[in-house]
C-alpha cells in the first residue's frame, strides 16, 4: 500500500482494533499488508505537518 501525502511521511503506523501496534515504518511512503491477516486496521501517519488516522480494511 502506498500513502501519497504532499508532506514528508515520517512514521507509518498500523494499529489493531484494541489500539495494539502491528507494525511501524519510518521514512517510507510505502506500507506492506502481506504479513497481517484479513481485517480492521488503522493506519497512523505522522508527517512533518500533523498525524492522521486513516481506517483501512485488509480482505
């Protein structure tokens, strides 16, 4: 999966539903999915501007 931002992406998160980190990525705008199981994650991006949460849905 790629985040496409126009800000730098720092840090790339990806949480369970309970709020447990899954796996983190630093300087990279690019995520891989293929070692978690199918279902609800969401995906903490921090940039040079913020964080946002995004949820995503792994099928």
């Amino acid at each position: 999966m790629t985040i496409k931002s126009n800000d730098k992406v720092l840090i790339i998160k990806i949480l369970n539903i309970q709020g447990q980190i899954i796996s983190t990525v630093k300087n990279y705008n690019t995520i891989k999915l293929s070692n978690i199981a199918k279902g609800m994650y969401l995906l903490k991006i921090t940039t040079d501007k913020g964080i946002q949460t995004k949820r995503i849905v792994k099928d």
